[in-house]
C-alpha cells in the first residue's frame, strides 16, 4: 500500500514484477493508500522521525520543514507526501522534475501556491537548472524573483510567496546538487521491506479489495515481492484473478504459488528476465566473468535492459556480482537454478580464471 509513481520505458514497465507503476497499479493504488501514519506499514524510523516534525509543527502553528524523500520506485514516497498533507490538514499540488523546464515553469506554480500547501516535487533530480537555482531562494526566504524584459532592460521583481511545504521525492538521490538538498530540514531514506512487513501489506490491501486470503497465502505472495510494496499489490490482484477463475476465489499458499507460476515469478521473486540472464551466464559462460553487452546478446536483450532492469535485483539478491573483469555469478545463483558449478581445470566446461583470456574474448 505504500508505494509512489515513477515511469519506466521498455521491457522494465511491461515486467510483472517492474517497481514502476503503470496506468493500472496508479488507478488502484489510489483506493489502497494509507490515509494517515498510523496506517503507514513498514518504514518505522521514517515513520517515527516524521510524525515528530509534524506534530511539532502543528503545535507551533507553523508549516512544516521542507522533506526530502529518497529510495527505489514503489516504496511509499507519493503515499508519504499525501499523508503529510493530510497530517497538516492541507492541500496537495503534485509535479514532478521533468514537467519544469523552465524557471518559469516553476515561477507560476510558486506563485498559486495558498498559504501551508503542501507541494510535491516527483524525480526532483531531474528538473532543469534554472528552476532549480530558482527553487532555492523560494525554499529559504518564500520569495523568487521574476525577470521581466530581455536584455539590457530586463528587470527582476521580487515575488513574495506564502509560507508552503516542498516535498521532494526521488530515486537517485546522489543527482541533487548540495545546495538544493541542505535545504530540506528533513531528509528519509526509504528501505526495501522485509517480508513480514510486505504480509502486513498484502493482507491489509486484501481486505480493502475484498479478496479473501490466508496467512500463508499472504506470505507466499509477500515473499515473491522483491521487498516493494507496489509489486505486492500487482502480484495480489494477480493471484486474485488466478483464484476466481481456477479455484473457489480463497488464497491460500498452494493458489498462490500456482498462480505465478503461471506468471513466470518463482520462489525469489525472479521472473522470466532474470532467469534468462543468470541461465546465460550459468550455461554459456560457466558463471562468467562475462562482459555485460555480450551477455546482453546472450538473452536477447538490450545492454540497457539488463544493466538497469535485471541486474539490480540480482545483485541485491547476492546472485550476480559486478567485477572489473564482468559479470560474475555468485554460488547461490548456481543454487538457485538447482545446477553444479563447474570444477575449475576440468575438460568440457572450464570455469574461466585469471589467465583464461575470456576477457579478452567478450569485453567488459
């Protein structure tokens, strides 16, 4: 249930299990968000450091300090940011990065802004560089300065503006040059969820969407889940249909498990892609190292496709490790897809070393 909106292009938004969310998942997820943070699952520290600032903010009669969430697609940033306009008791304006670009863009949107509203700044990292200098002055002294005219005779006039809430959101929060994220009074990190967190998630947003489930239904679902709410929900109203068609609508772990079968995602939470790149790497190479566009050749796929769709899910699961040499598997790949490593000098299938040359042979 918590969970924000990112987009995504390519094989990575067509996935089952793709933390983007498309026209589908934002049509639901508005009816399974949290309202408030006593119903927020997951995230404790966050949760607690923010019902602080805002709590103290409301005491003092005051805004809220500008907050600055950062972590992977799908793991609460949007539904926070409702909450915290909810929390104070305030409206919402939602953007994002790459709708502003141009400082007037953002001008005219500062400008409407009503006394305490909160504003939501999705992908903040990537709006232009004119709107972001101009972001500063309004975060630190709520005023901008609009330039009239052109040249020699351009004019800036200063623009007061009310006393508003930036919550920014992004992915990647390396991207945020310093002086736009000192200005944030609080700065979170989102982390991937663990799997009872994700059972909370799945059980709950169950109820909401009438489905009914068991314990161990839930906890298989959650399992596959890849520690992101978003794909618990998508893989929930997946398993839902499974049982409604082929079964009497109860999830249980048995309906769940055949359900995504089905659907290509196995036990981990890998799909079709995944194991592609790891059968590849496994089978064809001897578990590497291999270089990455010949890997991508390999499974059929673009180099981008599997630099930034599979591979960080792989290498966070600890079954591919990135070298300077290329792409490595790791032994719980070669236990995961229930094969033998190769015993290193042995004819047939000589597991690649140092002095092999397969560098030489497939780039890095």
């Amino acid at each position: 249930m918590n969970w924000d909106d990112e987009t995504d292009t390519g094989s990575a938004a067509e996935r089952l299990v793709a933390p983007a969310a498309d026209g589908e998942d934002q049509a639901v997820e508005a009816a399974l968000r949290p309202k408030d943070l006593s119903e927020f699952v997951g995230q404790e520290k966050v949760r607690q450091q923010l019902d602080l600032v805002l709590k103290a903010a409301r005491q003092r009669g005051a805004t809220a300090d500008h907050v600055l969430l950062s972590g992977a697609p799908g793991l609460g940033k949007t539904t926070l940011s409702m909450i915290i306009a909810a929390e104070m008791n305030a409206p919402i304006r939602i953007t994002s990065g790459p709708a502003i670009q141009h400082a007037g863009d953002l001008a005219a949107i500062l400008s409407s802004l009503q006394e305490g509203e909160i504003l939501f700044l999705d992908e903040i990292h990537r709006m232009s560089r004119p709107a972001e200098e101009m972001l500063y002055m309004a975060m630190e002294d709520f005023r901008v300065d609009v330039i009239v005219g052109k040249g020699p005779g351009a004019t800036a006039i200063p623009l007061e503006l009310p006393p508003f809430t930036l919550v920014g959101a992004t992915t990647r929060a390396g991207l945020l040059p310093p002086p736009l994220r000192d200005r944030f009074g609080f700065t979170a990190h989102m982390e991937f969820y663990e799997p009872h967190e994700l059972e909370r998630v799945v059980r709950r947003s169950a109820g909401l969407l009438d489905v009914e489930i068991d314990t161990d239904g839930a906890a298989e679902i959650a399992g596959r889940s890849r520690g992101t709410p978003r794909i618990a929900n998508r893989l929930l109203r997946r398993v839902r249909d499974y049982a409604q068609v082929r079964a009497d609508g109860r999830i249980t772990r048995e309906i769940a498990a055949a359900a995504l079968a089905v659907y290509e995602v196995d036990a981990r939470g890998l799909d079709r892609l995944d194991r592609g790149v790891l059968e590849a790497l496994l089978k064809l190479f001897g578990g590497g190292p291999v270089g990455l566009s010949t890997l991508a050749v390999a499974v059929g796929e673009e180099r981008e496709t599997v630099e930034e769709v599979a591979e960080p899910f792989l290498v966070r699961e600890g079954l591919l490790a990135r070298t300077p040499r290329g792409r490595v598997a790791t032994p719980a790949a070669w236990t995961h897809l229930g094969l033998e490593p190769p015993v290193p000098g042995t004819s047939g299938n000589p597991a690649p070393g140092p002095g092999s040359g397969q560098q030489g042979l497939f780039g890095a």
